[in-house]
C-alpha cells in the first residue's frame, strides 16, 4: 500500500481562509520535505523538516515523528496559493530519493 | 533561483524511438536523481546516482537508463519509447535538501 497519505485529496478555499493539510506516513523515517507544485509542473521545495514545526512567512509545518505525522498549515490563502502540495520522505538516506504522496490540489478564489 | 537545468522542456516522439534528457545541476551537490509523475500526478523515483553508487529502482523498465558524464550531470535515455512512458521527467540534486528541474514532458504518440 501506499507509505504516503495525504488528507484531503483536494481543498476548495476563500481566499483569507485558512487550511490544514495532513501527510501521515506507515513506516520509519529518516526525514521529510513539503513542496509546492505549480500548475505547470515544476517543484518548489517549501520545507525540510525532520521533527518539529517550521515557519516560512504563511507557512507553517509540523511534523510529529512518534505519530509518523506532519502538517503544513496555510494562513490567509490567497489565489497564488493554487496548486498542488507534496510531501514525500526520505526513508533511509537520501541517496535512495523521496517517497511522495499523491498530493493535496488546493484551489483559493478571490 | 533554479540550480537544476533539465532540456528539452516538452518532446513528442513514435513509439520505437530513442529518446535522452539533459540535466545539469550547479549546486556542487554529490547525488542526483531522476523522477517520474505519471497520468495520476504520482512522483516516483526511477534513479539515485552519485560517484560511487547507482541506485536503480526495480519497476524501471531496462529500456531506461542513466548517463553520467560528470558529478554535475545525469542524463536520462530511453531506448525505444512506449506509450506508458508518456509522462513528465523530473531531475533533482541533493546533499540532504532536495532541488528539482522544471521537468521534461515527454509524449509518445
């Protein structure tokens, strides 16, 4: 079975609104990354995190090894939040790449 | 800030043909990889590669196979394309953190 979860699938937003995506994991880690996709395709990477909660202006990210959990939290959406948002872990070394999940589509309206 | 080079940008090939992308990294980093997303937006790792160490994931078919010239670039060749190798490319480097390219689509007709 998949070793990503992400939860929801996809999120219809207002912009100003707030959101919570999960990203729960079935197996150890080494570590973990969030990314940002844009609708064109490229990856921006938008935290590491292995353990604890990170802050990147709207962002925030937590990630909970013990409950092989993370989160990424979006205050104030707006428009340009659009996209699909990845996490994907790093299960022994990195030099063996990132496992992803399939991704949360968020779509924020003006 | 883009580190991760990859060429062409978008290739539309036949079924049978060779096909090989470029990946270029400037960030000095010792390992780099290559992903594929497929139809259902899933991002899976086909290659890891560093001076010493290739990693090969065991679902990649043999027609696919990584091109090192240097610790710098890793290029991706597919011999005689099939239509399920219709998908985006994804170059990425890595000391820990990892960067990826802007992708290659490919589409075979």
């Amino acid at each position: 079975g998949q070793q990503v979860q992400q939860s929801p699938a996809s999120l219809v937003l207002q912009e100003g609104e707030n959101a919570e995506l999960q990203c729960n994991f079935s197996t150890s880690l080494n570590s973990m990354q969030w990314f940002y996709q844009r609708p064109g395709g490229s990856l921006v990477s938008l935290f590491y995190n292995p353990s604890g909660t990170k802050h990147s202006g709207r962002l925030t990210s937590t990630t909970v090894i013990k409950e092989r959990r993370s989160s990424l939290h979006i205050s104030s959406s707006q428009t340009t939040d659009s996209g699909t948002y990845l996490c994907a872990l790093v299960l022994n070394n990195y030099a063996q790449g990132l496992t992803f999940g399939l991704g949360t589509r968020v779509s924020v309206f003006p | 800030e883009t580190a991760v080079f990859q060429t062409p940008n978008y290739h539309v090939t036949q079924v049978g043909n060779e096909v090989s992308f470029n990946c270029k990294q400037t960030l000095g980093h010792d390992t780099m990889y290559w992903y594929k997303q497929d139809s259902k937006k899933l991002l899976k790792i086909m290659f890891s590669y560093n001076n010493k160490q290739l990693i090969v994931n065991e679902t990649v078919p043999r027609r696919f196979s990584p091109q090192s010239s240097d610790k710098a670039h890793l290029n991706l060749r597919i011999k005689s394309v099939e239509p399920e190798d219709s998908a985006v490319y994804l170059c990425a480097s890595s000391q820990g953190f990892q960067y990826f390219g802007p992708g290659t689509r490919l589409l075979v007709l």
